[in-house]
C-alpha cells in the first residue's frame, strides 16, 4: 500500500521530518528523516498487545522505520498511530515488519511496510477480542 501524496504531505507536516542528504539510494518511495515518539500496537497471536512508545527515525509513503526495544521478525504486524497536520485526531495504520536489525544493546531497528489506513473508530479500546477478529478480517481481505 502506499499513501497518497496528500496523506503522505498532511503526515509530513505533523511532524519536523527533513529530506535525507543521501541521495544514491534506489529507493521506491522518498524518505524523509525525522525523530518522533509515537504509539504502536504491536499484534501477536490475533491479538492486540499493549501499547508502547517507540521512536521513528524515518517514513516514506510505503513504510516507516522504527526503533524499538525488542525483535519483531518480517510478517509480524503492528498498528501506528500518527498525528494529523492540524493536531486533532490521529490516523491509524497497519504495518507489516520487513526487516528487524539490531541497532545497538536495547534497540531494534524495524523496517515495516503501510499495509492499510485502518477507519477512524475500527479499533476498540474495550473490546480486544473484537479488535483480533477485526484484524484477522483485514489481513484475510488484503490477502484475497
């Protein structure tokens, strides 16, 4: 999945995110760097983990970078939260991990793909067996 460049330049812009100065990577999406907190929920099992901080170190239209403090393996999906431009309300994404290096003693870096916008209200904080059999919809409809 790739964001459109509206979504792509409205998520830009909530965040103080900067073209990287390399250019000689054959990349198929622009990235741009940047430092960020943001939330995940990390999914194993069919089921939503809490949520936890993590910090992102870039982002594309096609996928994100992250640090994280513990290995995820390529297949393994998260949700990310992202701020809007104006600063009301967030937008959620499901991710798909593509690769996870270690990046120091406490710290993984994981490179993961958007693999949908999930709805405004798809997820509900009360109900987290509701939430895997969303999940498990979503990822069977992406699949067909």
């Amino acid at each position: 999945m790739r964001l459109s460049a509206e979504q792509f330049a409205e998520l830009a812009a909530s965040f103080d995110a900067r073209q990287p100065a390399r250019t000689h990577e054959r990349r198929r999406a622009a990235r741009l760097e940047l430092q960020a907190r943001l939330t995940i929920v990390p999914i194993a099992d069919d089921r939503l983990q809490d949520p936890v901080k993590v910090t992102a170190c870039d982002f594309s239209a096609r996928g994100i970078a992250i640090l994280y403090h513990a290995q995820m393996v390529p297949g393994q999906q998260f949700i990310t939260q992202m701020p809007r431009k104006d600063g009301v309300g967030l937008v959620s994404l499901l991710c798909t991990v593509k690769h996870c290096h270690s990046s120091g003693p406490d710290y993984y870096r994981i490179g993961a793909e958007f693999t949908c916008v999930l709805p405004t209200g798809q997820l509900s904080q009360a109900d987290p067996l509701e939430n895997a059999r969303q999940m498990k919809r979503i990822r069977e409809s992406m699949l067909e």
